[in-house]
C-alpha cells in the first residue's frame, strides 16, 4: 500500500499546478486497488481546492475520485497521538498525523512533494 499526501493529490487535480503534468504521469503508474488516504487527506485537498479557486466541476471531481477510487480511512483516533508529536518535531499536525497512521498500519510509501516527510527515515517519498 501507498500513502498518498495532499500536495500530491492538489498537484493531481488542479490543472494549473506547476507539478500537474508530473502528477497525473506518476499517478498512472499507479494500481488504485493500493491507494490509500484518509478523511482528513480529502479535506484538506477539498480546502486547498478551494482556497486556489479551482472551480466547482473539478472541487466535485476530485472528492467524487477520491471517495469511489482510493481506500478512504477513519484517522480520528490518531488525532492526539498527532497533536503530541507535532510539539516535540518541526512539522506541523497534518503531516504527523499521516506519518502516524502510516506507522500504525505499516504503510512505507507516502507519495509526496512535500520534503516535511524527510525527517522520518522509515518511510519512502516516492515523489
């Protein structure tokens, strides 16, 4: 399985991005069936989304895949584990909270353009 991270995801649906090219060619090479996020993944690229004014036929494309093409996972129980860890390393809550569900669940892959995942020696940034 692959973790895959909103800077990707954002890069991946908004058709304006400079990495959206780069994106949708790594994404092909993808099998669907081991994709994996969670809840707080989709809001956060909804929020993005939305903040960059992408418009609403993409915002609603993009939950819409999201939601039927990728295993979506409840993350709430992380939430504290996340809050603790990101006062004590120089990334912030979301990205803690993704490392940690990775580390719970064995996930090694995270698909990335965000560097914070380079602190942690015991996943692949596949991006």
């Amino acid at each position: 399985m692959k973790f895959l991270e909103p800077s990707f995801l954002i890069s991946f649906y908004h058709e304006k991005s400079k990495k959206h090219k780069k994106s949708k060619k790594i994404f092909k090479t993808l099998n669907k069936q081991d994709l994996v996020i969670s809840y707080m993944v989709i809001a956060e690229v909804l929020t993005v989304l939305r903040k960059i004014k992408t418009r609403d036929e993409l915002v609603k494309k993009a939950y819409n895949s999201m939601i039927d093409d990728l295993i979506v996972l409840d993350d709430t129980s992380y939430y504290e584990q996340a809050f603790q860890k990101s006062l004590t390393n120089k990334i912030g809550f979301f990205d803690n909270l993704y490392y940690i569900l990775m580390k719970d669940l064995k996930i090694k892959e995270i698909i990335s353009f965000d560097h914070n995942f380079d602190i942690f020696e015991d996943i692949k940034i596949l991006c």
